[in-house]
C-alpha cells in the first residue's frame, strides 16, 4: 500500500469495487479479477499506453480511453466489454498484424506469444485491412538472442525492461513513422553494442521479436500447451538470484527472473545474467546414465554401483595400507551445495583420514586467509554485493565481472548512469568500459605495482611524492583521479576479483587492506570489501574447511573427486599432486575425455538443477535453498546418496541417513553470526 493512500470506490462493468486512488484503472481491475487485454504493458516496468488494446468506456464517454494510464478517481464507471470497445481492439489488432510479418507458424514463439493469444481471444483469423509491411533486418549476431524487427510491434517494453529493469539504457526507439525500429546504442549490431546480454528485454517482449537461441526447438506451434513453473535459485556465481523456470516433459524451456511491480528487497529487481538465463541451458558434455570402470586395457566398461563402489573402497583402502593416510586425498568443485561439501569433508576426513580434502579453488583460500595472519580460517571481514546501492565509489581491482558475475555490472551501469557514481576499474578487463569511467588496464603482472601506487597515494599521500614506479606517466595519471576519488568517498566499495587472491597475491592483498583502512581516520572503519569467489558457492567451501587440510606434496596415491565444472581446472588443480595418483574416482554427471584420461572410476552425479541443496551467498551472509528443477536420469542417484554409499562400506561417522538430517547439519554449521 502506497503512503498516504486513500481507499475510493468506483464501478467496473456494474461491479462497485474499492480500491487505493493512486491505482489506475488496469491495476483496480486486475486487483478485482477483470480482464482487460493489454500488450504494452507490463507491471513490472512503468505504463505507457501506446498500444491501445487496454481501452475501456469512462462515464460513458464516446471516446475511449487506454486504461493503463488512466488514474481511478471516486464515483467513476468504467465499462471494460461493448461492442464499440471490442472494435477498437480488433481494429488496433489487424493494423498490428498488418503492419510486420507475423507469420505464426514459422515463429519460435509460436504456442507462447502475447499478440497470438490476443488474435484468438478476439477470435481473428483473417486480415480486414491490407498488409503494408516491408522487409526488415534480423539481427542474428548476439550469442543468446536474435532480434527479428519484422515480428516488432513497437511496444516500447524491451526499451523500458532495459532501462528501468537492468539499468543499461542500450535499446531505444531509432527512425520515424513506418521506418521505426527498435536498436542497440546508434543502431549497432548486438555483437558490438553495449549490450550485457542479461535478457530482461526477452523475458518481457510480448512477441517473437526478441527470441532465446537456446531450446527454441521445443517451442509448440500455435495453441500453447501445458507447462510447470518451478520457482528456484541460480547458484552460478553465489549471487542467489532467484528465478521462475518453465518446465515441460523434464526439460527446461526457460529460465526466467522474478520481475514484478514490487521491489524483491535485493537489488538487481529481479532480472538475471547471461550466466543464469542462457548458459545453464548450454549442454556441457555426454550424460552418463551409469558407473563407469576402467578395465586393464584401459577400456571403459558400465558397471552396476555395488561393484563401481567397492572397486573405489577396495581401492582407497590398499592405498592407505601401503602410504598410510597421506596417500589418500579429496578434491571437490566449489559449485556443488552444502550438503555435499560437508558430508565429503566427513567421508575423506573422519572417515578415511585423508591426509589433503581440498577444493579446486582451495589456494585463493589459503591466499585469502594468510593475508589476514589469523591462521586457517581467518577470512578477512567483508561487505555484501548489495551495499553497491548505497556506495558513493566503487573501486574494482583484479575482476572482470561481466566473465565472473555478470549481475554486478548491471548494478554498477545503473548507479553511474542514473547517479553519476564514480566507478574505478584496474585490472585486465574487456568489459571495463561498460561498467566504470576511470579505468586503468594492467597485465597480472602490473597488477601490484599499481596497487601498491593507489596504496602510497591514499593511505600514505606524504610519503609517496618519494616514491618509484614502473608505470608510465599515463597510468600514473590515472591512479592520481582514482585515488582522488577514492579520497573523496564517504562510503567507497571495493569489488576485489580473482587475480587478486590468485598466486603470490600476498603482498597485493596488504594494499588492499590499506587503502580500505585509510578510511578509518575520518569515518571510523575500513572502506567496505566485497570478494568475488572463483566458484558458485566458495565461501560455504571455505568455512566448512573442505579448502583447510593439506598434506605434503608428493604423498598422494589415490582420491576421490568430485566435480560440476571445467574439467580443464581440475586438470590444473591435480597437477600439483605429483607423481600423478594411482587412482582416481571422478563423481560427476558428465562422461569428459579429459576427466577420463586420468580417472579409474567414474559415477554419474545429478546436474545442480537435478538435485535439491542450499547454497551460501559470495558474502557469506546468507544460505538459500535451492529446489530441484528437474528430476535425474533414471538410475543416477544423488550425490549425497553417492556419498552416504560410500561412508557405509568403511563405517565412517557421521555421514548421515536422511536427507533432513544432513540439511540440518549443514545448516547448523553454516549458521550466520
């Protein structure tokens, strides 16, 4: 309910109703249940009323009006249904099909298409007008959508989802009269726009114009067809966006974001990335419907899971007869849940005393936790994703966003475009110039010694008049209006990536610290610090220590792995084992060449959608529970079912018997202070 709000009544085809005055006429009625058809509009995004559909009789009045836009007052009556208002509509109709080429039966939207819907409600199934329409352009260049300009009705809601949902400001309204089109910036291309690729503008086109690259084929032609809407969470990078997921026959149609006309508390309004909407359709490899087992030849053979499980027990257990429990190690991708990180931990640690359970990302951990000297756990303090909205500067240092978490550089476009919002980028970043207007592009290499520059001139300004620098005047010029306006900043944020917490990032990370805490003379604490993780869900990893035990190099023999991610990372992870183990078991859902080539065991796992599981945010500050999307192939069990196969064989403690109990021993560890 809006402020100062009164409660009216009016009258809506005979029906006395009472509603807030600050409502228009679409919202009273849709508040009460009646219809009235729209196309432009959306209530998610602001009201336009260009496309006339939503016209209604007020007082009746000869002239009809469009509803969206119209204020209620008190006493007034509005007739939605007349002969006069259902002409309207079928001429504005036809003049709509008239004008562009919507040529149903060879359009991907087909079955799921606003303007469809709208010709069979009002029972359209013929042109009384003459086509006018000329050929347009397709733009066919964006990786995830196309835009069809032929299939545009100009309703203006892709232009406003982009400006008032993601904050890009990229479409906008290009030409005059029958020649307008709706274009990228100066009517680029998408492929070399600004466009972020986020699919706010897909979600809302009532049309095929605006269509999704991925799983169109499973579009139905004409009269739309039963479908179910699971309502999850996208664990891709630890941002726990939610969305709303179109299932029909066990597969994703699409992935869309909770949009609505009420803020959801978080502030990316509900939209997605690229990452959440389009790149968790992607197939990443060959399914594996059953275990696998590597023979003497070298062959892989399917196996059932008592026999696959026992050759892995038997295995590991030879293992640590012969090197003791040092010989025996865990690896774990950071992108799978909780529930699975703890009970692996257990299994490898309690149960068979591995003597290293890490996780693929474990050494920005352990890089992490050093530059605070406060021994294996100690993760520096640090400030959620969210305080973007209330910082007066951002300085983003060692990160590309918009390759590891795209939604940030949908937050930081709108807070510099809608408040001028100082944003500093320095790193090697392609994406840079969308999000910042102070940047400073450095190789890896040049990462320290330009920090440690930013360091001497905010935290120490008297001392670093004396001071060298490899840097050219160029990039000494640039850190000068960083550092100013960093200095400047009552609230600044600092967005720190992964390059940062990479390799030999301890001394970088010392700068960092110090430019933070150069705030804490005038404000009386440190600058806010936000680490954007290498994984989906890291910082759960991390604080149930899955990163913390390690044992010598050199030691290791046989392990078990379990991985939903590249396979080209955890080739890198396992180069450090050296010599190579003897054995290997892969838990995974995908068959990979490169995961076989060095396993002996491979058992497939459920994708993330195919698996109930809570995630911890980047921050740390909360853990979601994601609902499974999709049901698992037949015959592949769950992972923590996988585990729990594991633990009973060796007796190991607490690997837990049911799903409830294990989820509640996750949370309990993960709790929030």
């Amino acid at each position: 309910m809006k402020e100062n709000a009164k409660q009216i009544k009016l009258t809506i085809d005979g029906r006395e109703i009472t509603v807030e005055d600050s409502l228009t006429i679409l919202e009273a009625a849709r508040q009460n249940r009646i219809d009235i058809p729209t196309l432009c509009h959306h209530p998610a995004v602001s009201n336009w009323g260009g496309c006339r559909l939503c016209v209604v009789e007020v007082d009746k009045s000869p002239k009809l009006v469009a509803s969206c836009v119209m204020p209620v007052r008190a006493g007034m009556e509005v007739i939605t249904q007349s002969d006069a208002i259902t002409a309207s509509r079928r001429l504005t109709l036809e003049l709509l099909f008239a004008e562009r080429n919507h040529n149903c039966m060879f359009c991907p939207q087909s079955g799921d298409c606003e303007l469809q819907k709208m010709a069979y409600a009002l029972q359209m199934d013929h042109l009384m007008v003459s086509p006018s329409f000329n050929a347009y352009p397709t733009d066919t260049t964006g990786e995830y959508m196309t835009l069809d300009h032929n299939r545009c009705i100009l309703c203006g809601r892709c232009v406003r989802a982009c400006q008032e949902i993601a904050g890009s400001y990229v479409l906008g309204f290009h030409n005059r009269g029958s020649k307008s089109l709706i274009g990228f910036d100066l009517l680029e291309k998408r492929e070399n726009s600004s466009c972020i690729n986020c699919g706010a503008c897909l979600q809302l086109c009532p049309t095929g114009a605006i269509s999704n690259r991925y799983r169109t084929h499973y579009a139905v032609k004409g009269q739309p067809v039963e479908s179910q809407t699971i309502t999850s969470v996208c664990a891709a990078c630890g941002l726990l966006c939610p969305t709303q997921n179109k299932v029909r026959d066990n597969q994703v149609i699409a992935i869309e974001g909770l949009v609505a006309a009420k803020p959801n508390g978080r502030p990316d309004r509900g939209q997605l990335c690229y990452k959440g909407r389009f790149e968790m359709l992607k197939t990443k490899g060959t399914r594996m419907l059953a275990p696998m087992v590597k023979d003497d030849q070298g062959h892989w053979r399917e196996q059932n899971w008592e026999t696959a499980l026992d050759r892995i027990t038997k295995a590991l257990g030879a293992a640590k007869s012969n090197g003791g429990s040092e010989a025996l190690f865990g690896l774990a991708s950071s992108s799978v849940c909780n529930e699975t990180l703890m009970m692996f931990k257990e299994l490898m640690s309690a149960g068979w005393g591995a003597g290293r359970v890490d996780t693929i990302d474990g050494q920005y951990f352990r890089n992490l936790a050093a530059s605070q000297d406060n021994g294996a756990q100690g993760l520096p303090a640090e400030t959620s994703w969210k305080k973007i909205a209330a910082a007066d500067m951002v300085l983003v240092v060692g990160a590309d966003p918009q390759q590891s978490h795209p939604m940030l550089v949908s937050l930081l476009r709108r807070a510099m475009i809608e408040r001028a919002l100082p944003i500093a980028s320095i790193g090697q970043m392609e994406s840079a110039t969308l999000f910042s207007n102070h940047y400073l592009a450095v190789e890896d290499g040049g990462l320290a010694p330009a920090l440690a520059l930013l360091a001497g001139k905010i935290a120490s300004p008297a001392k670093e008049g004396k001071a060298k620098s490899s840097l050219s005047a160029q990039q000494q010029a640039e850190i000068d209006r960083i550092a100013r306006a960093f200095i400047s900043a009552k609230s600044p944020l600092i967005l720190a990536g992964q390059h940062l917490t990479g390799p030999d990032s301890a001394g970088t990370l010392q700068d960092l610290f110090r430019i933070a805490r150069s705030k804490e003379p005038l404000t009386g604490k440190s600058a806010m610090i936000s680490f954007l993780k290498p994984e989906g869900n890291s910082m759960a990893a991390w604080r149930l220590g899955v990163a913390a035990r390690l044992a010598k190099p050199g030691k290791a023999q046989a392990g078990v792995l379990i991985v939903d991610g590249d396979p080209d990372e955890v080739k890198a992870a396992l180069a450090g084992l050296r010599p190579a183990p003897k054995f290997l078991a892969v838990i995974t859902p995908y068959f990979n060449s490169v995961l076989a080539e060095m396993a002996q065991v491979m058992l497939p796992s459920p994708v993330w959608m195919e698996e109930d599981g809570s995630y911890t945010s980047m921050d740390g500050a909360e853990s979601v529970f994601k609902p499974k999307v999709l049901d698992a192939p037949k015959g592949v069990k769950n992972t923590w079912e996988i585990l729990q196969a594991l633990g009973q064989r060796i007796d190991a403690p607490g690997v837990g018997k049911r799903w409830e109990d294990i989820r509640a021993k996750a949370a309990q560890l993960l709790a929030v202070s």
